[in-house]
C-alpha cells in the first residue's frame, strides 16, 4: 500500500511517497511527473519511511549534510538503478557531469550511454534526496532539472556551491 505525505519547503510544495519497503517518490510541486508514480488507493498519512525523510528534509533545508538516507525503494530498470546509485554517490555540495555518470555505469567502456544515462536522471522519482540536482553539462550548462532550472539553481546555492561558475539554458 502506498502512502503519502506533504512537506512546506523553502523552494516550494513536496509531495512524499512510500510504501512498506521504503520512500517511492519525492517530488517538488513545479515537477513535470509530480506524483505519477502513484496507484489510486495510496493513503495520506504518516508512516517511518516519511517521518524519517522528512527528518531528512528538515536537516538539508537547514543549509546541512543529512548524516543518513532514509529507507529508499527503487523502482525502476536495471540501468536506471544503476544510475540513480551513482547519483546517491555525488558528494553534498559538489556536482558532476552527464558524461561521468554515464562512465560509471557503463558497461562497455568505449561506449558511453550519455542519453540513455539523462533519461535515467530524468526519471528519478526521488528528488533531492537522490541528487540529480548536482549533475550539469559537461559545457557547464544548468540543464535538465525536472522541478525547473530556478529550483536547481537554488538548490545547489544551498549546498554553498557557486552558480556563477554555469550557464543557464
């Protein structure tokens, strides 16, 4: 059974998602697939999985590294797990390219699965926590952030990175 929560932001509305395994979905309000993961008979209260990524929201809102994941259920590929496992490895305040991510789950290392890797970040369900944030061109362009560039831009400020250092699509 799923269930979800509501979560006041800094930079908006989330909505939060679990079921028995772990959280499902994370999503900022301005998400072009907010809450599309979602069956008809969730449920709207509080469970562990929620409390604890609230505690996990209300940590990083604070402008600090959260000390733990909350228990995560990924539902995806097999590439896509691997992907969103190499997001969850960017360090807090730091980003990375496309390109690195898709050479860490490469199999073929002559082959880099550049596009495949940022449909895989485009279908992260589990924002912020799974820091798809800290991924940007390797031009240092600010792109493909699924809750707007202007949440990204925000979002890596918090964390102390400098923005100026991108560019803006």
């Amino acid at each position: 059974m799923q269930t979800i929560s509501h979560y006041n932001s800094p930079i908006g509305k989330i909505l939060l998602a679990s079921d028995e395994q772990g959280l499902i979905g994370l999503w900022l309000d301005t998400d072009r697939y907010y809450g599309d993961s979602l069956t008809k008979d969730y449920l709207e209260e509080e469970n562990e999985h929620l409390t604890s990524a609230k505690k996990w929201l209300d940590i990083y809102f604070q402008g600090k590294e959260p000390d733990f994941t909350p228990p995560l259920h990924l539902i995806g590929t097999n590439f896509q797990k691997r992907v969103w496992q190499a997001l969850l490895k960017i360090p807090y305040g730091k980003t990375t390219t496309y390109k690195e991510i898709a050479r860490q789950v490469a199999k073929n290392k002559n082959h880099l699965p550049i596009r495949a890797t940022g449909g895989a970040i485009g279908k992260n369900n589990i924002c912020l926590i799974i820091p798809c944030h800290r991924v940007v061109g390797v031009n240092h362009n600010l792109t493909g952030y699924r809750g707007g560039i202007d949440k990204k831009i925000k979002l890596l400020q918090l964390e102390g990175i400098d923005v100026n250092q991108f560019k803006e699509p």
